[in-house]
C-alpha cells in the first residue's frame, strides 16, 4: 500500500485518549467556528480554522485535523496547545480589528511548558533557520464563514454505512464501512473484513479521479488512499492501494 506521510494530521488515538478540554463555546466564538484565510474567502491563499467536533474536542483544521489539549480566549490573545507528536507546541495569537494573527509559538521538548523551548514565532515574526535574526512577518488572517471540508456531491454520494456484498453485515459492522462526511473532522470506520483491516481513521481530502473519488484517510502521521466508484446499481466499489488486494463491492444500509 502506498504510505503518505501527512505531517499535518493528528494522532488519531491521542485525540481520543485524553479528557476533551472544557469549552465554552460562546466565549470562544470570535475565533472558533469561523474560518481564517489571507486573501478572498472565495480565494483564499492561506486557510486554518478551529472547530468543535462532535466528540466535543477542538480542533485546528490546516491541511489536517490537530485535536487541541488547551484552547482560551482573553484581551484579545487565542491561546492553544496541542501535545500531537512529540512534545507540547503553544501558540499565542493576537485577534485584534477582526484580524488574527500568530503572535508567539513555542515548542517544548519535554512536553509540558516547564520543559526546553524551542521560540518558532516571537513577537508575530518566525524564525527562519539558525540564525536569530533571520525572521519573516507572520501572516494576517481575515474571518469568513465556516467552511465545510468537502462539496456536497461527494457527501451525497458517499455519505453513510455501506456493508460488503459478499460477508458483510450492517446489523454486525462485519465488513461495513462507515462515512461520517458532515461533520466538523470527517471520519471514515471500517469492519473487519478479509484483508480490510478494523479501524478509524480521519478523512483527510476526497478528490475526483474520473469516475471514481479518491479518499485519502489519515492517522497516526500517515495516510493512504483508496478510489470508490459508484455504479447506476446502486453498488459502491472499494479499490485499495494494498499490492495484491481485491476490489470490494459494498451496498448502502437501509
């Protein structure tokens, strides 16, 4: 199987490991549930948004999906940390005019803020290399509405719990597999089935690749990639990347 390494995208189980941070919602909504982007909303050059899922964590939403340990909002400053990885990254970034800008990043080693730092971001400039004085302005960032992650047509299309045709069960999970395409971090579930292994996994994108999607789904820093097509009777096909697999037939549960 083909293996992407996605660095963006969050350990899967840590994010569900850990107690969800407290939030309040109404307090945070000058930044969470609003999308950030440098140039047009129509046109963005830079996007990042934070959102509450339906786990009730937060996350951070920039190519893929970061569950946030702390997240507050006080004087103007959007304070997060995450511990994905190794260590604790702390990001300070100052909302000011309507406009969001990262302010102060610090990653500690050790993984807690008591730990080594390591300065990425001081006083809205990052640091470039080795060298202390090489630094470039951070990005300023403009609200629009909430994106969704994916066009409808793929949700339509996908959207839901599919059981193989051949051993597969929508009563028992066997060999079922699960689009969860609405929600603030899509995810995608599968039943154990032959070669089709048990598990969760974030959608990272869905992308048209002639008649069929390709979805790529990501956990623990990696990704991979498998093509649906679905046909006039109704039958959605499941093409691995896995050397030697078979292709996998699934009709929708009613």
């Amino acid at each position: 199987m083909k293996i992407v390494l996605i660095a963006a995208a969050a350990l899967l189980g840590a994010a569900f490991a850990g107690e969800a941070p407290k939030i309040d919602a109404a307090k945070l909504a000058p930044v969470v549930g609003q999308t950030w982007v440098t140039g047009s909303c129509m046109a963005p050059d830079e996007i990042v948004d934070w959102v509450i899922d339906e786990d009730d964590e937060i996350y951070r939403r920039d190519g893929g999906y970061t569950p946030m340990s702390k997240v507050t909002l006080a004087h103007g400053e959007f304070i997060t940390e995450d511990e994905v990885g190794i260590g604790l990254t702390r990001s300070v970034y100052r909302l000011k005019d309507s406009k969001l800008k990262l302010w102060n990043e610090v990653w500690y080693e050790d993984g807690s803020a008591s730990g080594t730092p390591t300065v990425i971001v001081e006083n809205g400039r990052k640091r470039e290399g080795d060298d202390p004085a090489a630094t470039l302005d951070t990005a300023e960032y403009s609200p629009c509405p909430l994106r969704t992650m994916f066009p409808p047509e793929p949700v339509t299309a996908l959207n839901g719990k599919w059981a193989a045709v051949k051993g597969g069960s929508c009563g028992k999970g066997t060999g079922a597999i699960l689009f969860d395409l609405d929600r603030p971090v899509p995810r995608i579930s599968r039943g154990p089935l032959d070669d089709m292994a048990e598990g969760e996994a974030y959608v990272l994108s869905i992308a048209r690749d002639g008649d069929a999607w390709a979805v790529t789904e990501g956990s623990a820093f990696e990704a991979s990639v498998y093509r649906f097509t679905l046909g006039k009777d109704g039958v959605l096909t499941q093409v691995s990347e896995y050397e030697g697999s078979m292709p996998i037939r699934f009709q929708r549960c009613m």
